[in-house]
C-alpha cells in the first residue's frame, strides 16, 4: 500500500517535469517607452473647424484651447539597499 502511493507520486512527478520540459515557451519582445507620438492627445491649431454636436458623440481629436503644462520625466532606477 505504502509502494503504491510512492510510485503513484514518483509518476506524478516525473510526467509533471515532462510537460514542463515540453511546454511551448512564449516568446517575449523586450518593451519599448511610449512616446508622445503613441497617443491622441487633443491639439490647439489656428483655422481648425469646430464640430458642431448634437447628443453624445465621440470627438476624436478634439480641438482645446489650453491643457496644462504637459512634460514628460523619465522613470529612474534606484538601486536595492547596500
């Protein structure tokens, strides 16, 4: 009784690292820092038309007269404690 159990966890074991060894691994691209580019922030140009809207509708690429200070700061690494 106490061999069956053995075997039978052996086996577990062994098929359960078989799988893994076999397991398809995903292939993983390094990321890349998203530029101002990769977003559609609203713009303020001079001669742009205003759309006129009736109920609700999605404007894309609105037309804004001021947005706030937009600046970018690069995210630093800080190093573990020493």
């Amino acid at each position: 009784m106490v061999f069956n159990f053995i075997a039978q966890l052996a086996i577990g074991l062994v098929l359960s690292a078989v799988s893994f060894v076999l397991s398809p691994r995903p292939k993983v691209e390094k990321p890349t820092a998203a530029g101002l580019d990769d977003f559609s922030l609203p713009t303020a140009e001079e001669g742009r038309p205003i759309p006129v809207v009736f109920g609700t509708v999605l404007i894309t690429g609105p037309n804004v007269v001021w947005a706030g200070d937009l600046k970018v700061d690069p995210i630093r690494k800080k190093g573990g404690k020493k």
